[in-house]
C-alpha cells in the first residue's frame, strides 16, 4: 500500500478576469519529495503556485492537500493547513531585520523550526540577524524568504523561481538549503527556468505549456531526455 500524495492537483483550470490561464492541470507531490515545475515563461507556472494558494480570480477541477480539498477554501485557511508560499518577489520587509522578518508569519501549525534550530541550520542567515532587509543580498532575501516558512509550521513549500537574478554561486546555496529542508522531511514544488539547477536538487519534474502538463520526467532520466527538455524550454 502506497500512501496517497501529499498534494494532488487534477483538472485545474484558473482564470484571471475573463484570461483562462490554466487547462486542466494535474500535478501529484509525495511527502518528502522536491518536484520542479518547469516552462517557458508564460506557460502557467506562477499561476499553478498561485492557485494552491486560492490567489488567482477562479479556479476549478480539485486540489487536494493531506486528502483536503483545497479549492473552495481562502487563502488564510490553506497557509493554515500547512502550505507556505515564497512568490518570486520574495516579500521581505526592508525596514525589519533578519529575525523580525523571521518572526513575522505566524504560526500556523505545530512542528515548525524553531529560530536557533533555522540559525544553526543557515549560519549565514545568524550572521546577518541584525541586519535590515534592505542590507541583504538577492541570496541572503530568497534564503530568508525560505527560512521564514519553516518556522510558521507549513509542510509543503511552494517557491517561485528561487535562484532567479542569483550568482551562480549563491544558487548552490540555494540549492544545498533545499537539499537541507528535503532531509528535515518538508516538501516542496518549486517553478524553476534554470534546469541544471532543477537537476541538482528535484526527484521529478513537470514541464508545462499554454496552461497544461505536457511531461514529467524522473531527476533520473533527465540526462537522457536533454534534448527533448531543451525543446520544450526554448534553451
Ligand atoms: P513566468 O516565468 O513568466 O511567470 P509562468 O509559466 O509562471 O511564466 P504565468 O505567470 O503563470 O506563467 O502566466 C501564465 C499566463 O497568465 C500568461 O499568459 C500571463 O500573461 C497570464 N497572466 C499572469 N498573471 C496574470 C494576471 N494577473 N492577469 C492576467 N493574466 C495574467
């Protein structure tokens, strides 16, 4: 016996106004999994995290998180059942520092990470504990965009193009904080444009198109399938 899927997407459509942008989605994550949503731009990633979060102006098919239907519930309600989402922009406020910005969200289930548990797991992130948001690096935000999710007790992470405008060094620093939060057992779809960096921390992918999935390729047989995602991605 299998247990079901963490999250379980099937026939997500979603519209903006009158802009149907979503044509039946279907999307499964296992607990403990990382899962990329890879596309072009436009092909509906952001709109599919979006949707999870009830952030688009209507949706409809089904998606199911912990076996609860999530379409139907506000946005509040699904970050309280233990979805936490990091949008592109990341949403660090410039005037707090480090911890406050830590401290923020609240909490809204049991088994978060405390904050000596986040600042001994990304020391870079203690460092700068005083430090005013708009001091940060890029780096420095996204990994505090990050960090801050785990404290509010959120299971299932969506992250928006975590590694966007990020040197590449700091990308495999992003990189090893998801391989790090894989391990501490929390999962997590990220939308991802920079697939060598999907190839180091995903088990599985999903490539999408005009508002569909049109693949989903194991991290294994990534190497063999270059060509066919380079395709898809316009690379
Ligand atoms: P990107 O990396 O560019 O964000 P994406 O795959 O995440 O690409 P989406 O942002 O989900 O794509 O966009 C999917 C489609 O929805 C695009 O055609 C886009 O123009 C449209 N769209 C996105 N946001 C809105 C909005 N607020 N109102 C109307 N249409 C939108």
């Amino acid at each position: 016996t299998t247990a079901p899927p963490l999250l379980k997407i099937d026939a997500l459509e979603a519209w903006y106004g009158e802009s149907h942008v979503l044509h039946g989605v279907g999307i499964e994550v296992r607990q403990g999994e990382v899962v990329t949503l890879l596309g072009r731009n436009g092909a509906g990633k952001t709109t599919t995290l979006r949707s999870i979060m009830g952030l688009v102006g209507r949706r409809t098919g089904s998606i199911a998180y912990e076996g609860r239907e999530m379409i139907g519930l506000r946005s509040d309600l699904i970050a309280r059942a233990g979805i936490g989402y990091c949008p592109e922009e990341r949403g660090i406020f410039a005037s707090l520092d480090v911890t406050e910005n830590l401290m923020l969200p609240p909490v809204v289930r049991a088994g978060g990470l405390d904050l000596p548990t986040i600042y001994a797991l990304f020391p870079n992130l203690k460092e700068r504990a005083r430090s005013p948001g708009t001091k940060l690096s890029g780096g420095e935000q996204q990994m505090l965009a990050i960090a801050r999710i785990l404290r509010t007790g959120a299971r299932l992470l969506l992250l928006d193009e975590p590694t966007e405008g990020l040197a590449p060094v700091i990308v495999q620093q992003i990189g090893a904080m998801i391989r790090e939060i894989k391990q501490r057992g929390f999962t997590v779809l990220l939308v991802e444009q920079n697939f060598r960096f999907a190839q180091t921390v995903a088990d599985r992918h999903y490539v999408m198109e005009h508002g569909r999935v049109v693949d989903m390729v194991p991290n294994s047989d990534m190497a063999s399938n270059v060509e066919r995602l380079h395709e898809y991605l316009g690379v």
